[in-house]
C-alpha cells in the first residue's frame, strides 16, 4: 500500500480530516521546510514521513492538548513532481525531473545536467538528503560506482541536492 512506503515530501498537497470535527477539514501543501500548517496545532513536521506515520503524528498531537480519541485521516491529494538538484561542475546545474516510475542512477543524473565539466571530480560528491524528517550529507566517491558489486551505483531520490565538486590541481 502506497501509504505504508511512499514518503512525503515538499510541494505535496494533503488533507487532513477529523470525524465529526468538519472545522477542523484542511487542505494544504507541505512546505519547502517539510511542514503542513493545521488548526489547533500549528506546523508539523511531515516531509520525509509516511502518510500513516504522519497521521498518527498529527492525532497524537491533537489528543495531547485538544480532542479525545481524535479519529483522524491524512489524505494524499497530489504528488509533488520528483525532482532533484545537481550543482557543482556539471555543465547545466539546475533541477531535474525524475521519471515516473524509474530509477535514476547518480551516472544518468550527471547526463540529464549535461555531464561533468573539465575540472569535475568524482572523488568528491556530495548528497544532502532528508531521511525521516532529518537531513543528513552523504559524501561518496563516484570514480567506480556501479561498475562493480562491491560499488553499486548510488540511486538518486526525490529532493536530493547532488553537489559534484571540483578537483584541486
């Protein structure tokens, strides 16, 4: 099921339902911080979560101060574009679609940005990427991916920022 994998993330449009509680309907978007705005409780941190576990984040913060057994619903309305952002020396930085339903490996991702500049390194990649709500730096050494088992290629996902750098001489 969908809402037990797929992970929110930023420009996603949810709607938050409470039975028996029709004010309480809204329909947003998840912020460019990862964050939906509700009634009665403010911001909350979505992105990089579930659907099902965001909503039982959102009723536990409704029972904590407001509603008794708040029987709660998160809708995902709308799937933001998946997209990722490559930077650093490649000749088109910028941000890129991924395709719907295909995996983009970090050698396609360096094609799609109109491959790496002269001064490139492969050596000295870095990914900034939110896991469960929190952003970790990835640093890889690209020279071999995915040219053998023991270096399989890096998988780019939605809202990655790939910096390529640069090689010092």
């Amino acid at each position: 099921d969908e809402s037990d994998t797929y992970r929110l993330r930023s420009g996603d449009t949810v709607e938050l339902r409470v039975y028996q509680e029709d004010d309480l309907t809204t329909r947003t978007k998840v912020d460019a911080e990862g964050y939906v705005f509700l009634p009665l409780i403010g911001n909350v941190a979505v992105r990089g979560e579930t659907v099902a576990r965001a909503t039982a984040m959102i009723r536990a913060r409704l029972e904590a101060d407001f509603l008794y057994e708040a029987r709660t619903s998160l809708i995902l309305v709308e799937r933001a574009p998946a997209r990722f952002l490559m930077i650093g020396q490649v000749y088109r930085p910028g941000v890129y679609d991924l395709p719907d339903g295909e995996q983009v490996d970090l050698v396609r991702a360096i094609a799609m940005a109109g491959g790496l500049t002269k001064i490139a390194n492969l050596g000295k990649v870095t990914v900034k990427r939110v896991v469960g709500g929190k952003e970790e730096l990835l640093k890889l050494n690209a020279r071999n991916m995915g040219k053998t088992a023991e270096e399989p290629a890096f998988i780019v996902r939605p809202d990655d920022q790939i910096t390529i750098g640069e090689s010092v001489f």
